[in-house]
C-alpha cells in the first residue's frame, strides 16, 4: 500500500505532486502539526482554532483524490483541549 497521494511509480518512488485541498480557514499564526494522533499509520492534522482549543483532524485512511473532496480524506474536527493560545509549538 503506498502511503503517497499520488501513488507510486514502477520503480516505487513518489509520482510528481498534485495538490489537493483539504480545507480552507487555516489563518496565520494558528498552531499546525501533522502526527499520527490515533496510531493507525496515516497523517493526522493537529491545529488550533482561534480561542486557542486544540483540534484533531483525523486521517479515514482513505486519501480522497477526487477534485475539490480532499477534505473528506480527514474525519471533522474533534477538540481535544482547551488553553493553546499561549502556546507557539506543538510538537
């Protein structure tokens, strides 16, 4: 299974990138973080919203390729604490 939203080629290196959209909103100087949240191999998207709550956005395990639906490649937010608006590093 490849882990590339692309694919692979038949030598098994990345195919060239193509973006794809996964959401809209990120505002600058919000936290962002990608880490495996849940443990099941796939990127998690980590952020917080605007009164500083932690947010988990986690990966179906699916990667939607389709025009305009990469954001249903992640489940819908869910909030794992309040109090990171003091915080610059989410590691």
């Amino acid at each position: 299974m490849d882990r590339f939203a692309n694919g692979v080629n038949e030598d098994g290196k990345p195919k060239q990138p193509v973006t794809y959209k996964i959401g809209s909103g990120w505002k600058p100087g919000l936290l962002l973080s990608i880490a495996d949240v849940n443990g099941d191999g796939n990127p998690d998207i980590l952020g917080t919203d605007s009164e500083g709550k932690l947010m988990a956005y986690i990966h179906t395990g699916t990667f939607v390729r389709e025009p305009g639906q990469g954001q249903r490649t992640f489940a819908d937010p869910v909030s794992v604490g309040p109090g990171w608006n003091g915080m610059d590093l989410i590691t």
